[in-house]
C-alpha cells in the first residue's frame, strides 16, 4: 500500500446499467497527470471516486493510503474544481472561498488569510468583492480554482479547468500546475485541449468507454503502441529522390508525398536506423531540408491509435 | 478590396463602463481571429456588429453597410454562431434551422432544402430529426453552426465553436472551418480563447485589450517571414557539437528538453549542419522552425505599453 | 459518370417580403399545436357552448320545433343584450384556461436555452417576434369568441329581420370590441409571464394567480377599508364593467357575465376601468421589452 500515490484497485462503477469505469487498475504518481479522454468516457467518474464524491460498485479507492469515501478526513487534503458552472446564489468571489474555507473547520482568521492568498494566487484579488453572477466565465472559472486550491491540498482534482480562460490565464495557470508539481503534489487535470496536455502533464491516462486504455509518460506509450510504426515527416525541396533512396531499406514501411509536393511522411519500424540513414541519405544526395519532426509522439497521435474517431459527433 | 469590417471610432458604452473605446481598424482578410483577454470586449464588439448594442459614438460598417443606419441588412448578410448554449428543445434539429432559415428571409420549400444541406455539410445524418434537448454537446454546436450558415451569409461569426468539444470532435469542427474559409465565398470572424484554433483558421488576427486594438498583424506574412529560427534535438550530441555550430556562424542556445535553439546566419544552409552531424556521429532527430508564432505575438501585445504604470 | 462534390453555397434565389416574415412565428406555432390531442379536444369542445346559443336562438323562430318541445316561446330566454353578454362571458372564460394552456409555451421555450439571439440575429425585430407570438394567441382567442359570436348575432337578425338587426347594432358592436379588449389583455399578459418564468407550468399558475389573487386582494382592500377601489385590482371586475358600458345592459341581479360579474355599488368610474386596463397592457409590454433582447446585460 503506497501511501504516495493515488491507487485505484480493479475497480468498476455503475450508475445502475449505465457503465461509469470498469475494472480501472492504476497507480497515480505526484506531478501534473493529465486525464484525456472522448465526453462520456469516464473521466468525470474517475475524479468523482478520488475525490469520495461516490463509492465503487467495486474494488477499492485509495488517496493516500486511504479510502476517501470511508474516511471524510482525507477530504481536507483532496481540492476539486469541477467543470460545472454552478454556483450558490448571491455570494461574491470572496465570500464564496471563504465559507468554503470555514466549512472544512478553518478559524475565522486563517480562513480570511488563505482566502486572500488563493484569490491572490489565481489573479482575482480585484474582482473579490463583486457578486459571482457579475463575473466573465473565465473569472468564474479562476474563483473555482481559488476554492480547490485555498486550503493547500496535496491532491488537486481539476475537470476541464481552463475552459473559458483567455490565453494568458491559461499561461499562468499552467506555470501554477507546475509549481505544485514541483511541490510534490498530486495534480490531476482533464482537458480536451491535447496540444496543451502535451506540454503540461508527466504523465497521461487515456480512457475510452470506461476502460483506461493507456498510462504512463507520453512517449512511453507510444513506443508501446506497436502496431502503428513511427511516423516522421520531412520537409524537403526533392521527396520523390528521398523516398526512392529510402525504399531501399527493409525498415521502411510507407513512405507518401504530403500534397504540396514539398513533404515526405516516412512509416518506419526502426526510428533509429531511419535517422542515421537520414542523416546520409541528405548529404550525399544535396537535399535542402526545411524541417524534421516525429509526426505521431504527441498526445494527438497516441489518441488517434487508440480512440480513434469515435465519441464524435454521431 | 472592400474590406469586411470597417470600425470608425466605434465607441460603445454599457452601463457606465466604456467597453469598446474609439476604434478604428479595416479588415480585410478572408479569415480574420479576434483575440483578447477576458473582458477585452471580443464579445461586444460582435454583438454591437450585429446591432445588439447601440453604439455610443462612431459608427461600423459590415460590407460597406453602416450598422447604425443599416442594421436589418447587415444581419441579412450575417451569419451568428453564438458561444453559449442557443436552441428550441422541443424541436427537432431540422426544424429549427428551417425556421431559422424562413426567418432570415428563405421561402418555405428553399428553406427546408438548404436546411438538409446545411446538416449534410456539417455532418449530422439521422440525428436531425431528433429533438435538439437530447443531442450531445459536439452535436448542439453544430446545429448551431448549420443554422449560422443555412442562409448563406457573406460574413460569419463564430464565438468560440470548439468550445467543450472532445478531441475528435474539435477537429472536425476546424475542418469544417478551414472547409467554409477554403471554398465557401464567405468571410470568416473567428474569436477563440485557443490560439491554436485561431492560428489553424485564420489569416489576419485582431487583438483586443480593454477596449481598444493592441495588435493586428496577418499570420501570412509571419509564416513567411523568420525561417533562419530554428530548433534541433539531436541525439548524441554535445559541447563539441555545439560549439562546431557557433564556428559555423550559428547563435545557439539551449532550448527546453534538451533541445539546441539556433539562428542561422545569411549564407549557412542546413545541409551544413548534416555535414556537422556526419562528421561528429550526432543523429538530428528534428529540426523545427520558429517562427514567430501567434503566442509569442499575442504575449507581446499583452504587454502594458511603454511609458504607461 | 459525374462526381458531385458537396460544398457550402450561397443563397441566391428569391426571399420572402419582409412585412410577411413575422408570419413565419404563428405559422410554426400552429403545426406545434395541432400535434396536441388535448388542445385539439378543448378547442373543439370550446364550440359546444355556441351551438348551445345558436340552438336556442333557432328555437325561438322554430315554432313547430317548440310544439314538439311542449315549450312556450315566451319561457325561453329572451335573446338579447344580456343574452350576448352571457355568451361572451363563458366563452371567456373558456378563452381563458386556453391562454393559460398555450401563452406559456410561446416565450418560455425560446428563453430557456437562449434560442433568443439566434433569431434576433436576423434580419427580424423584437417588435415583429411579439407581434408574431400575439398573432397565435390572438387568433385562437378570436375564434373562440367574437367570431362564433357575431355569427350568432348574423343568425339572430337573419332569423328575426333586417329591423332587429339594424336596432341591436349595439351588441354586435359590444361583442366585438369587448372581446378585443380581453383578447388584448389576456394575451400580453400570457406572453409576459411566460418571458419572466421559464417553467411552464409556473407561468400558467401565474396566470391563474394574476387574476384571481388579485381579485382576492382587491376584495381584502374593499373590505378593509371599505372602499370599492380594490376593484381596481380585479380585472375581472374591470373588465366586466368595460362591457356593461359597451352593451348598455340594464343593471339587473349583478351586472355582467357570468365570471366578470360587477356586484351592485361596487362599480368604479368606467374611465377608471379603461385606464387600469390600458395601464396592465402598459406594464405588459415594457415587461416583454425588458426581457426579448439580444444580450442580457448584467451590471
């Protein structure tokens, strides 16, 4: 029993027939991990069970070597900002942190404290005092991350938290997930956005249908994925030249010409011999190459191979 | 040209607050993003364009039609896909778009076919004839999308179209996008907090700060422009490989992840550093180009102007 | 063999004339409702009272009818003025529970989603969506009240003689504009709750209350402080006194029709009458403004 990690042991959820997660086994580390994953996936229900908003059907959920739906004092370390735009009525910004803060059993004086703080922190010191109905979305949405992290939590469960906010917001919020990854926090974020997951999270758990179909580092799982061949593109002024000459290895598998005629789209079962023959194959035939890039180590790629379409619009 | 949208001291006012304050600016793009902050006035800016707010002083004009005394026929020529949530529950998809599109001035037999296409276009079959309360999110918005374009408007506004969308589904929205922008005769106005959107769709970009213009620039000619950035990751290199780059001519620095940023003077190509890498044994995993992309543009418009507390 | 490929192009046949586009909103709201049993049966069982009357009125210049009836056509009620005014009456009330059945469901299902920007994006006013939404009201109201009731009215000096006709103009004129005036009040109030209260079921109960909590107070304030301008408040009362000005009827039992009853020395000036109606409309309409725009601007 880890007491660092977030643990969910074969563990399933069902809303009646409607399924939630099924037999979910993972083991989640500190730093930022990012929750990816169509609408309708799990994810909501995932971050319901870590945060003991609802018991498994089955198998156990452990925060912190404990179960935070047995036990209500874990919930003190657990902040959760959820992708509902909901609020109580007639509260302003400050007020809405505050009593949040008074709930879990803060004095009077510290909670006034760690309310400032946590405005402070998510950039919403000025507009404290105004109602939250006044508020854009995005200040809507800064004032739920306030709540979640003012009373300093080791684990933070964030549903879709920078939806709505402006580009330099998101920026900021981002440099803050960092922060608290490096404070050797728990940060569990979901998102859509999967350019930025890229950018932001340690690690990455994929879920489709209720099943976690991948976890780990990103390009961990990629190597794992091994019935997709790794994809580089090149940029050049002659593709046709290179492709020719790269046929001629056994490693190879595709090779297509990008419309504009100005790009090469390799398929390779052996990254590694592909660029050292790159790297020759450039010289000796005088290529001008404009760019080099891995075409599918990112999230988007990894989602494709194993999502897929699906969970579109029908 | 004509341009799409001329702003002419616009100036608008709610409450008291001065939201849009003395703009001036000529659009012109085929694709034009609009930018900003919170609070920016992206938002007013549409709706006064479209005749929701009155303007306070100055004037606007949408396809040469003043908003201020033309407003009916700007809307005639416009298309609105809102950012919020905007249906009938209770009726079906197509229907609703046919009465939006009977509303907009199409004749009933027209308006039931172009509503089919619209949702052909858009890619939502059987589901059409379900009530729009029961439709997922990816399918309500581009319902509101089909009816934003059922009428054929010269200009479209999307406020915020990926918004809540999954992943697969975001794509095929900005295909789409890139789809109408390509093909369709028509002038895009795309405001989007998601500078990956805006970078993908548009051509010109609008920036937004408390009511007034802190940049507009035209992404083209940024693509085109500041090819000599650029950014190795290599395997196998080190110190000497990099300072075999400085004697080439080279300013390096270390970029994120290990990665070797450069800039490349007049007169160095690329097939130079290949010759590098042979002759050290360093694999080049990738060479990527930074241009100045629309972040580091946005961030810097951002920035309070010299001079000012 | 030709290949079609599907691309977004622009409108460029003809349009509808703008004056008829509010046309489209009534249009749209009657396919709606004939897919309702339950409205298609009240409405139809909203003309059982008129055959009623049109019976009556035949039985009075049918004498062979009567013989067969062993009925006295002077024991028949007689037709006229209070006749009308109890036909009226019903059918207003009749008139009524359907607003409270259809008002709610004009507005309310375009404010709860916020469908509301996506028409006033076009080239359509708040003034043609109003007017658009009272033309439902308006004609099914209309057709429930002063059109089966001039028809009687038709039957009656057909029946009796040009003579009858040309003396009780009066009645004719008293059903029309009479029932316009509730048409007018009755629908603006319907369309305005149903803009303020986005549940429907809570804006027919609205309705209900607006009438009948109101009347209730009005009474509690006459009784109080013993005065008759709670009636004010009563817009049964208003509008029952409008008609009795406008058919000249004879104060007899308590005048008025049946559910706009005006109680004997409870009547309030007419002028009074007319304004607190003209005032309700007022109230009315600016609520409708305040609430069909475009952007809700919070402060």
């Amino acid at each position: 029993m880890n007491a660092g990690a977030i643990e969910l042991d074969d563990v399933s959820k069902f809303y009646g027939d409607v399924l939630g997660v099924n037999r979910v086994h993972l083991s989640i580390p500190t730093g930022v991990t990012s929750l990816v994953g169509p609408n309708g996936s799990g994810k909501t229900t995932l971050m319901n069970l870590i945060t003991g908003l609802i018991r498994p059907t089955r198998g156990q959920v452990r925060v912190l070597g404990l179960s935070p739906a047995k036990h209500p004092d874990i919930l003190r370390k657990i902040g959760y900002c959820t992708q509902f735009d909901a609020f109580p009525k007639g509260l302003t910004g400050y007020q809405f942190v505050y009593w949040f803060l008074r709930l879990h059993g803060f004095p009077r004086a510290e909670a006034n404290a760690l309310t400032r703080q946590a405005l402070e922190r998510t950039g919403m010191r000025e507009a404290a005092d105004r109602h939250v109905a006044s508020y854009s979305k995005g200040m809507r949405q800064r004032v739920k991350l306030a709540q979640a992290i003012a009373h300093n939590p080791s684990v933070l469960v964030l549903d879709e938290p920078l939806n709505g906010l402006d580009p330099m917001a998101r920026a900021e919020t981002i440099a803050l997930f960092r922060e608290w990854a490096g404070e050797g926090r728990f940060v569990l974020v979901s998102s859509h956005i999967l350019h930025e997951v890229d950018r932001i999270s340690d690690q990455v758990i994929l879920l489709s249908h209720g099943y976690v179909v991948a976890e780990g580092q990103i390009q961990g799982v990629r190597s794992e994925v091994k019935d997709h061949p790794i994809q580089v593109l090149v940029r050049c002024d002659q593709p046709g030249l290179l492709a020719s000459r790269l046929f001629e290895q056994d490693h190879v598998v595709e090779a297509r010409i990008h419309e504009d005629g100005k790009g090469l789209l390799i398929r390779t079962r052996d990254a590694d011999r592909l660029y050292l023959l790159l790297n020759r194959v450039v010289l000796e035939l005088g290529l001008e190459v404009e760019s080099v890039a891995p075409a599918d180590e990112d999230v988007n790629s990894v989602y494709q191979y194993l999502i897929g379409a699906e969970g579109g619009t029908a | 040209m004509q341009p799409v949208i001329e702003l002419d001291n616009l100036e608008v006012r709610l409450g008291e607050r001065t939201v849009l304050n003395k703009l001036t600016a000529s659009l012109t793009g085929r694709s034009i993003g609009l930018l900003g902050p919170n609070g920016a006035g992206k938002s007013t800016l549409i709706n006064t364009l479209l005749g929701f707010h009155a303007p306070a002083a100055g004037t606007a004009r949408v396809i040469g039609l003043d908003i201020r005394t033309r407003a009916r026929q700007v809307r005639g020529l416009t298309g609105y896909m809102p950012e919020n949530d905007s249906f009938i529950a209770s009726m079906s998809g197509v229907r609703f778009v046919r009465l939006m599109a009977e509303l907009s001035g199409l004749p009933q037999e027209q308006a039931l076919e172009r509503a089919h296409e619209a949702f052909f276009y858009v890619g939502l079959g059987e589901v059409r004839y379900r009530q729009i309360g029961t439709y997922s999110l990816g399918m309500k918005q581009m319902t509101k999308l089909a009816q934003a374009i059922v009428h054929g408007p010269k200009v479209l506004f999307l406020d915020e179209p990926t918004n809540g969308l999954d992943p697969p589904a975001r794509k095929r929205m900005i295909q789409l996008i890139q789809e109408i922008r390509d093909h369709g005769d028509l002038h895009l106005i795309l405001s989007s907090h998601l500078l990956r959107d805006v970078e993908e769709c548009c051509d010109q970009v609008l920036i937004l700060k408390d009511g007034q213009i802190a940049a507009f620039c035209n992404l083209e000619e940024e693509r085109r422009a500041n090819r000599k950035f650029l950014e190795l990751e290599t395997r196998g290199a080190n110190g000497t490989f990099t300072a075999a780059l400085a004697k080439l001519g080279c300013q390096t620095a270390p970029g994120a992840g290990g990665r070797i940023k450069l800039v490349l003077p007049d007169g160095v190509e690329i097939r130079q550093l290949y010759e590098l890498a042979a002759q050290q044994q360093v694999q080049i995993r990738r060479i990527h180009c930074k241009r100045d992309s629309l972040e580091d543009i946005f961030f810097k418009a951002m920035e309070p102007a010299n001079g000012r507390l | 063999m030709a290949v079609y490929k599907k691309t977004y192009r622009r409108y460029e046949g003809p349009l509808t004339p703008e004056r008829q586009r509010f046309l489209v909103i009534p249009r749209y709201a009657f396919e709606e409702m004939r897919r309702s049993r339950f409205l298609n049966l009240f409405f139809l069982a909203s003309f059982i009272w008129p055959l009623i009357c049109a019976l009556v009125i035949y039985l009075h210049h049918n004498l062979s009818a009567l013989k067969l009836l062993n009925l006295d056509a002077d024991k028949l009620i007689r037709i006229d003025a209070g006749f009308f005014l109890t036909y009226l009456g019903i059918q207003s009330m009749g008139a009524f529970f359907l607003a409270a059945f259809v008002g709610p469901g004009q507005v309310s299902p375009d404010l709860a989603n916020n469908a509301l920007p996506l028409y006033l994006a076009r080239p359509f006013s708040r003034s043609e969506y109003v007017l658009g939404k009272m033309l439902v009201l308006v004609t099914l109201l209309s057709l429930m009240t002063w059109v089966p009731g001039l028809l009687l009215f038709a039957l009656q000096g057909y029946l009796e003689g040009a003579s009858w006709m040309a003396a009780n103009l009066r009645i004719a004129a008293g059903l029309f504009f009479g029932a316009w005036i509730w048409i007018l009040v009755l629908s603006l109030l319907a369309l305005a709750l149903s803009a303020w209260v986005k549940w429907r079921p809570a804006a027919g109960g609205l309705l209900f209350g607006v009438f009948f909590v109101a009347a209730g107070f009005g009474g509690a304030i006459n009784g109080i402080l013993r005065t008759r301008w709670g009636n004010l408040l009563n817009i049964s009362h208003l509008i029952g006194s409008v008609w009795v000005s406008l058919f000249e009827e004879p104060m007899r039992r308590g005048a008025g029709a049946v559910f706009f009853r005006v109680a004997r020395g409870e009547e309030i000036p007419i002028w009074c009458c007319w304004a607190a109606l003209l005032g309700v409309c007022l109230i009315c309409l600016f609520l409708l403004g305040r609430k069909i725009r475009g952007v809700e601007v919070v402060r």
